[in-house]
C-alpha cells in the first residue's frame, strides 16, 4: 500500500467529504417512524410465538403430571 503524505492525505480527506449526501429531515423521520413500526410489529410477532410456545409447553408438562 503506497504511503501518502498527510497534506496529500488531507486534501483526499477533504475531497471525499465534499460527496457526502446527508439525508433530509423528511427522510429521517420517515426512516425513524418505520423502523418503530417494524420493530412494533416483530415485537408483536415473537410475543405470539413465545406466547404459542409457552402453551404448548405448558399443555405437554400437564400431561406428564
């Protein structure tokens, strides 16, 4: 790996930033409001399943009782 000095390495720096593309405020909260509603409705999911489960389990330890 070629070696660069850090002025050269500054400028790089520099030039690389300048083609960031930060999103808007709209985008952020779009993004944010989806993943609270994903994470409500896996949240929700797995309560379910867990809560399947657990009855299951439940109905086969009475058996063996």
């Amino acid at each position: 790996m070629a070696r660069v000095n850090p002025g050269e390495f500054l400028r790089q720096v520099r030039s690389e930033s300048a083609k960031i593309v930060w999103p808007t405020r709209r985008e952020t909260m779009v993004t944010a409001i989806m993943v609270v509603i994903m994470t409500a409705l896996l949240a929700t999911f797995f309560f379910g399943i867990d809560s399947a489960f657990s009855a299951i389990v439940q109905a086969l330890l009475g058996l063996l009782s």
